[in-house]
C-alpha cells in the first residue's frame, strides 16, 4: 500500500518536559504527555491521529481537516496551553509548544521537520509556530498574533539537536555585532569545549555522550538565556554575549557539568575573545576565543580564559605555518633531530628517537607543538612524518655502507597518517629503497591516536607482520590505557614522562610506576621510561628493572647528521 504523505501536521511538545520529570518522576511525565493528548481531543483531532514521537512530543495528523478549521485547531491549543497545571502537581505548570506544518513545508522528512520546528520555538522560547512553505500568505491574511510564521529558510538557522544557532548564521550574527555602531562596549566571544568528549563517549555509550552534550547545552542556554549562542560542532559551543559577570557564569556552566557525573567530572572550557577591534573577521574573532580555549585543554586549574598577547603571537605563527607548510616539506624546512635511549641495564646506546623540526629561514626553529597541530589540521601531516622516515633511513643506509655502528630508530606517527595516504607501504617503500632492515625501525603511536575511535588494530598487526616494531607513546596520560593494552599488541611501552616527574614528591605515582613496569614484564611487553632527568631517577628505574631510558640525563634532542 502507497504511502501518502500527511498534508498538514501538527505537533505538541512539553517544552519542560525534564523539569517536570525531575519535579513528579516519569510517571507524571508520561501523564503530562496523556494531557496533551485530551488537550488536542478537546480541539477536534481524532485520537487515531495522534502518535508520540518521542516522551515529549505528539505528532498529529490533521489532514483530514479543511485549511481553516486546521489553523482553529492549532490556535485553539495554543490558547489552552497558557494555564495548563501538570497532573497531581497543579503549582508546575507546563510549558507547550504547538506546532504546525503545512503540506508545502513538509518537504523533508515529518519528524525532522518536526524536531527542527520544536528545537525553534525552543530556542526562541515561542510557545506557537507555524512552518509555512509558500503559503505565507493565507497566514498573513488570518492576521494570526498567537501564532509565529517561520519560513524554511528561518529553520535552516538552527541545529536540531540543541535548539541553538547553526555556526553559519552565528558568524553571520556575529558579523552585524561587529560592525553595530551601537554595540554594548564589552561584547565577548565565548567558546566551550568539552574536555576529552571522546573518551567520554567511548567510556560510555553515544547516548551517554548525548545526553552530555544536551545538558551542556541547556546550562549554556540558562547562563546566558538573553544572548546568541551557537552549536560548532559535535562538543563546541559559542556564545556572544555582552552580559557583565560571564566569569561567574562560566563557573557555574563548569561546576554543573562536572557533577552531571561525578565518577568522570566532565570539563567544560570556556575561551573569551572581547570584541574591540572593529576590523576583524568574524572568522577570526572566534578564531581567537577557540585559541584560549585549546590553551587551557587539560588543565585542571583554569576553567576559562582570556585571549591575550601570548594568545595572538601563537595565532600569528599558526597562520604562518598554515600558508608555509607545502613550501617547507618541498624546501627542506623539516629537520630531523634524535634523542638517544639508553639501555638501562648495560647503561649504552640502544636506539634513537627521531624527532622533526621546522627550521624555518625567517623565524629559527619551532618546536613540534607549534607546527605538528597545524599540519594536521591541514591535512598534511603524513607529509611531514614520510619526510622525517626518509631522512632516516637516509641516515641509517650511510651509516651501513660506511660500517659505522648504528642502532635502530623510532619514528613518532600521527593518527592522520592512517587515514592520508598507506603509511605502512611508503615507508617499506623507503626501506627498501635504501635497503634497510625493517628491524631497525619503530613506529610510535600515542595513545591519544588509539582511542579516537577508529580502529587501528589492523594497521598495527600489518606493521608488526612486516617486521617493524610497535610502540606505544605516552602511556598512562590518557583515561584507558589500560584498555589498550587489553585490545592492541605492542612491542614497547613508552610511560609518560609525567609520573617521574611527580615521582619525588607523590609516593602514588612512585607506586603506580613500579606496577605499570611490572604488568609490562607480566605481558612480556617491553618497557621505556621517558623524560629521566636526574640521577635518582636513573637509579630508580634500574632497581625497578625498566628496560630503556630516554631523557636530557643522556642527551637532549640534537640534529641527526651530526649523531648521537
Ligand atoms: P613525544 O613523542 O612524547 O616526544 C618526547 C618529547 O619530550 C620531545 O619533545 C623531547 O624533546 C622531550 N623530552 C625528551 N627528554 C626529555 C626530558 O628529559 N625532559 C623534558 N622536559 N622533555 C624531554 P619534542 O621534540 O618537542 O616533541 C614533542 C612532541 O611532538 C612529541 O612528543 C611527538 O608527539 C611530536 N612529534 C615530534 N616529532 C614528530 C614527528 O616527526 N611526527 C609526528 N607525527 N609527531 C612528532
Ligand atoms: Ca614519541
Ligand atoms: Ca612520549
């Protein structure tokens, strides 16, 4: 049987349905929906016209009905929904909203329609729309004031999923901000993130993470209910605002979200751009507030901050490296420099890290976290890492030929790589152009790389079916290490420099040390302590039984050509 599809929709929607839920329990949540349901009855809808679409929401199928008595109906509701108690808590009242959807609107799929129409008036706190297509005017002629026109183009301004701005009519809004004579004179830019979301989400379940991503979402709309705010991207949000105490409320937006689940605490990040300067982009405004935000990222003692002078000289030199990048891998920019690892118990020369610098002609050389994010970001990471394997095996195969002792390097890998170009084959392409073993090469993966969802398991067993070793970097400074080592083999585990570090004041980190060698050993995996730079440290980590080290006690990174 040929489906016809609904001429004219309407819906009704508890716009407080969790308050009410909190307040009564889901029961009264369920009769606050059954309320609904008598409230359209009362209007003339058939109830063989009525499903719910989800716990809070009734679709309902009003085709049958002539355009005029359609529109009654759906003022009819409108008006009866001012002074609607919730069931056995007559002091709560319940916040509705009606919708309605004409044949013309319903150009996409009902329920999304519906969900877009719903996260409008939410967003706009209206109590009744109505989502025209081209027959505004029959509306405007009924001279309707309880009632909202919205046009599909209107709709197109917000994200479904929370109700907020698309990022797109933001910058737009953002644009008219800038270039309003009349703006308040603090106006800022405010951008959230959530701290490790995907951990969350792979810790979790994606519903958890929505449901997350919902709550912040309203704390953010309650905080600053009277300003334009905007969801980015999957856990970013924007805010421009002019309220005077954002600080405070930036606080309160981070506090709840930490006790929305207190076994993960949750961080929300706020980055603040003020708006002065009158001819900046909208771009690059936020742009701005982004950059504070990412320079708190996994810091436990900051929650918000303000873009500043360090701020614009990073955003400066992340600019230049973006429009340098191809020139610098195509020109030789890219440099190589190794760090010697030792190994602990004969105390010589077992290996090298291979670590790239940007030498760059203007500015010197840069340090890897100043140009690494930025390669990525533009996708030409993979570049830059082939780069650095060739110099390698460049080394390593002059080395071989002129029987100079050699030991075996290890190359850093980003995730991106992966997905960029067939990293395994470059890079056996490479060794065998210089005939080198694959046994004196390392890949080194982060943890961090693991657990952004994809699945490298395969990539990694190809690696380690060719003879090449697999490390894995930065153990311990992620939340599921331990996972890992669960679902990935690996040859070596490199452990975060930052438990050595603490090591002399936290006896906790001293333990937790001592444990992650020894399951190492128990999992004959192969262990590497970085970042030694003491002698106690030294003489701990040979009495702990550790197999390598690498840190500036031996040696600090240095240019290969000129050794080890
Ligand atoms: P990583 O792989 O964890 O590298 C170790 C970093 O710690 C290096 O910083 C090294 O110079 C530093 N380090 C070594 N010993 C000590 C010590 O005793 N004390 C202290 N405080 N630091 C020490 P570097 O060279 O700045 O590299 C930073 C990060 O950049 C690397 O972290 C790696 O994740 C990334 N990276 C570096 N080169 C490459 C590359 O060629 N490709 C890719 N994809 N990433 C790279
Ligand atoms: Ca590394
Ligand atoms: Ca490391």
């Amino acid at each position: 049987m040929a489906v016809v599809p609904p001429r004219q929709v309407a819906v009704l929607s508890l716009a407080n349905y969790d308050e009410v839920v909190k307040t009564g329990g889901r029961t009264v949540g369920e009769a606050a929906l059954e309320s609904l349901r008598n409230l359209a009855v009362t209007c003339g809808v058939d109830p063989g016209y009525m499903r719910a679409m989800d716990e809070r929401t009734l679709l309902l199928r009003l085709d049958e009905l002539p355009h005029k008595e359609f529109l009654a109906a759906i003022q009819g509701m409108a008006a009866k929904t001012r002074r609607l108690a919730a069931p056995t808590i007559p002091d709560l009242m319940l916040k509705v909203r009606v919708g309605a959807m004409s044949e013309r609107a319903l150009r996409s799929l009902v329920n999304d329609a519906a969900r877009d129409l719903i996260a409008y008036m939410d967003h706009l706190d209206r109590r009744a729309a109505f989502l025209a297509g081209d027959e505004l005017d029959i509306w405007q002629q009924m001279g309707s004031t309880d009632v909202d026109i919205i046009s599909h183009e209107q709709l197109k301004y917000f994200d479904a999923f929370t109700g907020m701005l698309t990022t797109e009519r933001f910058l737009d809004l953002l644009q008219y901000a800038i270039d309003d004579p009349h703006r308040p004179e603090s106006m800022a830019i405010l951008y959230f993130d959530i701290d490790d979301f995907k951990s969350y989400n792979r810790t979790f379940s994606h519903e958890d993470g929505d449901d997350l991503l919902l709550f912040v979402a309203s704390q953010i709309k309650e905080a600053f209910s009277a300003d334009v705010m905007a969801h980015l991207s999957i856990d970013r949000f924007a805010v421009l605002s002019s309220s005077p105490d954002i600080v405070s409320k930036c606080a309160k937006i981070h506090a709840a979200t930490r006790a929305f689940r207190l076994s993960f605490a949750p961080e929300v990040k706020c980055g603040i751009y003020m708006l002065m300067d009158k001819t900046v982009t909208p771009y690059v405004a936020l742009d701005c507030a982004k950059l504070a935000c990412e320079s708190i990222k996994g810091r436990y003692d900051k929650t918000y901050c303000y873009f500043d002078e360090d701020h614009k000289d990073r955003l400066f030199v992340r600019r230049y490296v973006a429009h340098h990048a191809e020139r610098a891998v195509a020109d030789g920019w890219i440099r190589t420099f190794a760090q010697p690892v030792i190994d602990t118990r004969t105390g010589e020369l077992c290996g090298f890290e291979a670590l790239a610098r940007w030498d760059d002609p203007e500015r010197g050389l840069l340090a890897p976290f100043v140009f690494i994010p930025t390669l990525e970001d533009a996708r030409l990471i993979h570049r830059l890492d082939v780069c650095v394997v060739d110099t390698v095996c460049r080394h390593l195969s002059k080395c071989r030929a002129q029987g100079l002792s050699h030991v075996p390097a290890s190359i850093n890998l980003s995730r991106l790589d992966f997905d960029l170009c067939d990293i395994l084959d470059v890079i056996s392409t490479l060794c065998d152009r210089w005939s080198i073993p694959h046994e004196l090469l390392a890949i080194e993966i982060t943890e961090s790389a693991l657990q952004e969802g994809s699945n490298l398991r395969v990539e990694i067993e190809r690696f380690r079916a060719a003879g090449f070793e697999v490390w894995m970097d930065d153990f311990g400074c992620g939340y599921s290490s331990l996972n890992l080592l669960k679902d990935y083999e690996f040859d070596v585990l490199k452990v975060d420099m930052e438990f050595l570090r603490d090591m002399e004041t936290n006896v906790r980190s001293k333990k937790i040390l001592l444990s992650v060698l020894e399951m190492a050993r128990n999992l004959g995996i192969r262990t590497l302590v970085e970042g030694v730079e003491t002698k106690t440290q030294h003489d701990f980590l040979l009495e702990a039984g550790c197999d390598m080290m690498q840190g500036y006690l031996f040696g600090k990174p240095g240019p290969l050509e000129l050794g080890l």
